[in-house]
C-alpha cells in the first residue's frame, strides 16, 4: 500500500456535517480534503445523517463503508428532546452502508438492521477479518435493557457477504464503566483492542488477546501510562495504521475544544504489542475538523482514481 485514505464526519453543527468525507494522504501525517471538501455521500434514509465510519477491504476486493444512523443537526432538539440520553435508548437500531468496487462508484444506502427491542443506539461500528471462521466481524457499543440501558458494551455480529447476519452477541464489557468505540488489528497472530473507556480512566484503554471472539484479553499497562499523561475524558475513537516504515499511528480524536482545536491527533508506536505510543513529533495537518472515522491503506493506482474522480466542483 501507498496511500491512505480517511472516512470520517466533519466538525460542523449544521446537517451537512453528518454526512460522509473523504481525505487523502501519501504519508499519514499530512492530509488533503476530497471533493473540494464537501461529502462525497450523503445519507437520505434513517436520520439522514451519519457519524463515526468505518470502512473496510473485503477479500473479494469490496469496499464497504458502515456508520452510526445519526443526526445531531436534524433532531437531537426534536425527536431526541435534546438529552443524550434519549439517543442512547431510543437511537437507531440500525447502522448505515454503502458498498463499492472502486471507492468511487457506489451502491444506494441501506439500513442495516442488528439491534433489536433489547438494544439501546447502535454506535461506531467496525469490522475485522476473522482468518480462522473466514467471516466479518462487526462490532459496535450499544446500551441494552439487561442492564437498564446503563453502562454501555461492545457487542458483535458476524456476516461473510455483508447482506445476512448472526444474532447480536456481547464481545466485552467493563466491570466499572461503560466502553465505546472498539478498535481491533492482528499483529502476529494477537488481537489488538482499542476501547474508550467512559471512566476509570476516562481515556483509551489497550486490551490483548488471542482470538477476536472470546478468550481473555488483557490490559496493557504501557498503554495505560502513556494515556494517562494525557487529559482525561477529551479523546476518543481510535483508529490505527500501519506508516511506510512498518510503525503503527494510532489516531485519537481530540473533542476537548469548540472548533478549530478539535481533531485527531497522531500517536506512533514500534509495535502493538509494545503499547508504547507516543505523541508524534512530526508536522501533522488536516484540511478541517475531522471527526470519528477510520483510515484504510490504498494504492497508488486508488489514491490518484479518488483524486481525479472527485476534482470537480460537485460529486461525480
């Protein structure tokens, strides 16, 4: 791979925030807006806005984007009565996606329905390739009637075609607080578990284990010392990558600002299963705000078909 491209939400108050973006990069460190900074797909079904995307590269060489069904700008003061609380319980039970075969050219949207009356809203999906049970899993964080829509957990779902799905399962959950935004990689045959802890600590937490599904992970006490020096409760939805020079970035949202200041801040570490990540040095800038997405390694070939693609003044 010798690009990176970025799916994510945009820092804005207004509906077309909620929508999807790209962003490119030849380095991971220094990125361009796509589509002249304007989405590039558009939600019209469900709350008709989108936020916290994932994509990923099927082994059929698919593409498929996946994001909670949620708009702030469209009804957090009407149908949600402006309490957080109410999304969590009454928020859409269903995850949008969109599918490609070039990153330029894609499908209608569809609701993907996996919650039922049990679940609270589906948050910040993502998917991993399982190797062993040649399937998907899709994870997420909802909140769920066993526990009176408390503490909120990562539930999961798997799937081979991204069309049919096994029932909702529990994957983990936090013994004193609740977790959201899960993030898996394999290093070595181990399993990587980026999770946002909503207290104690109230940041990243960095879990290992050696099967996606089931076994026991264990915390990784560097990560924890490293995410500690950091301001508590400001960051959030992990994603991570591999640079040109076979180091990890792991990116976090910084939403600790109105504004400008908010957006995602790179970490690089040797390894994942060394937890050591450490803020970059290197010059970093983004277009805009970006907001909870996913970066996926592209090539050359993709990187300039996206660019040349949307160039124009409006979507292709």
């Amino acid at each position: 791979m010798e690009a990176y491209l970025f799916v994510h939400f945009k820092e804005k108050k207004t509906p077309d925030g909620e929508q999807v973006y790209f962003a490119l990069s030849t380095d991971g460190f220094h990125w361009e807006a796509v589509n002249n900074g304007k989405p590039v797909l558009e939600s019209n079904i469900g709350d008709k806005g989108v936020r916290d995307h994932s994509i990923v590269r099927t082994r059929e060489g698919r593409f498929i984007i996946l994001a909670t069904d949620l708009s702030l700008a469209n009804h957090f003061e009407g149908k949600y009565e402006g309490d957080w609380g109410n999304i969590t319980t009454i928020g859409s039970k269903a995850l949008s996606l969109w599918e490609s075969e070039d990153l330029v050219n894609w499908s209608e949207q569809r609701l993907v329905h996996l919650g039922d009356e049990n679940f609270g809203c589906l948050w910040a999906p993502d998917v991993i390739y399982d190797s062993q049970a040649e399937d998907y899993v899709l994870h997420w964080s909802s909140s769920h009637v066993s526990n009176a829509y408390g503490d909120k957990a990562i539930y999961y779902s798997r799937t081979k075609d991204f069309k049919t799905y096994s029932k909702p399962e529990l994957l983990c959950q936090k013994a004193d607080s609740g977790i959201i935004d899960s993030a898996i990689y394999e290093e070595n045959g181990m399993f990587y578990r980026f999770l946002k802890s909503e207290a104690n600590p109230s940041t990243l937490i960095l879990e290992t284990g050696d099967r996606i599904v089931g076994g026991e992970y264990k915390r990784n006490a560097v990560f924890d010392r490293e995410m500690a020096k950091l301001r508590q409760g400001f960051y959030e939805a992990p994603t991570a990558f591999q640079l040109p020079d076979g180091k990890w970035c792991l990116m976090l949202d910084y939403y600790g600002v109105e504004g400008k200041g908010q957006g995602y801040v790179p970490f690089i570490s040797d390894t994942l299963e060394s937890g050591e990540f450490l803020l970059s040095e290197a010059s970093f800038s983004f277009p805009y705000g970006f907001k909870h997405g996913t970066v996926l390694p592209v090539t050359n070939e993709e990187y300039m078909r996206i660019k040349e693609a949307f160039s124009g003044d409006g979507q292709i």
